[in-house]
C-alpha cells in the first residue's frame, strides 16, 4: 500500500543522485587513505582528516538509512 511506504525522497531525489553519492564516498575513502603516515605531522593535517571523517560519516548514514528503508519497502521482492 503506497499510503504506508516511506517517502524516500525526502532522502534523495532520484537513484542517480543515491548513487552519485556511493561514487562520492569512495573518493573520500582514498582520500582518508592519503593522512596515511602524516596525519600527526600538523595540526592542519589532524583537522583535516577529521573534518573528512566526519563528512564521510554523514554520508554513509544517509546512505544507510535510504538503502535499509528501500530494502524494507517491499521485502518479499528479493
């Protein structure tokens, strides 16, 4: 019943734009991967590592919660 099913777009708009946020992250990923071996060498690379961490996380939260809520829309569509 549509009337029970979330409204995933309040989420993100269309599956090009939950996708282009997947890419995203993997961009983030390597560039996490880059404070590898420096990240104490200034307060700068500490801040900006974080500040990336932090951004990531929000990113991967919101990819969860738009990828658990499609799933449980309709489970019996495997």
């Amino acid at each position: 019943m549509e009337k029970y099913s979330w409204n995933l777009c309040d989420i993100f708009k269309s599956e090009d734009e939950f996708y282009s946020l997947c890419e995203e992250v993997e961009k983030d990923c390597k560039e996490i991967l880059s404070f590898k071996g420096n990240i104490c060498e200034s307060s700068d690379s500490l801040y900006n590592c974080y500040n990336l961490l932090e951004k990531l996380e929000e990113k991967l939260l919101k990819i969860d919660a738009y990828a658990t809520l499609r799933y449980h829309q309709n489970m019996q569509d495997s």
